[in-house]
C-alpha cells in the first residue's frame, strides 16, 4: 500500500516550487473537503449508495434518494449513511498544495 507521501511527494514539489504551501483535511474536516471538492463527495455518495442497493443486504426504496441525486448534492453520503442506518465513512484525507505568489513592491518583479 502507498503512503500518502509516495501519492503526494511534498519534498520534491517543494524542490521544485519553494513557495508551495501544502494543506491537509481529515474526517473532522469533512465540512470543509465537502466545501471544496463537492462534486467528488457527491460521486463517493452515488457509489456508495448503488454498491449498497446492488448488494441487496438493505431493506430500502433504490429511489428513496432520488431528489438528492437529481441536484447533485455534496452531502449525499451522509444521506445514504442515514437512509442505510450505518456508517458509511471511516476515515477520509484530503491533502493539496497552494502555489502563492510573492509580490514585489515599487515596480519590481510581480
């Protein structure tokens, strides 16, 4: 299995982009990874919700989700978690790196 410094080498970016600043989310953050990556946390919430309904272990309605799939909410794991009456999301991470620009004053390199 690979660690998340084999996936995401902070120390060769860095080499190579001095000014990156590199952030990390975890499940305590998950309001903030929903936030920037809603489009994702929607996507884990639609596979979650028809590996469950493919497995035929849950007693529910396939369509019961429906409105929430139509709009593509973020939150919809949460949904599925709630409609499935079980937790459905362990641990998650979420690590990026920002490139910021310094700025020179007086007309000096921008």
């Amino acid at each position: 299995m690979r660690t998340l410094d084999q996936i995401l080498p902070a120390a060769e970016i860095l080499e190579k982009l001095p000014d990156a600043q590199f952030s990390a989310l975890c499940s305590r953050n998950l309001p903030e990874i929903v936030r920037l990556k809603a489009m994702t946390m929607f996507e884990l919430g639609i596979t979650t919700w028809h590996a469950a309904m493919i497995s035929g272990k849950f007693n529910v309605h396939p369509n019961m989700l429906g409105q929430l799939v139509d709009r593509r909410e973020p939150n919809l794991l949460k949904h599925v978690s709630r409609a499935l009456n079980r937790k459905v999301l362990f641990d998650i991470s979420y690590r990026y790196a920002t490139k910021f620009a310094r700025r020179w004053s007086r007309g000096l390199r921008r």
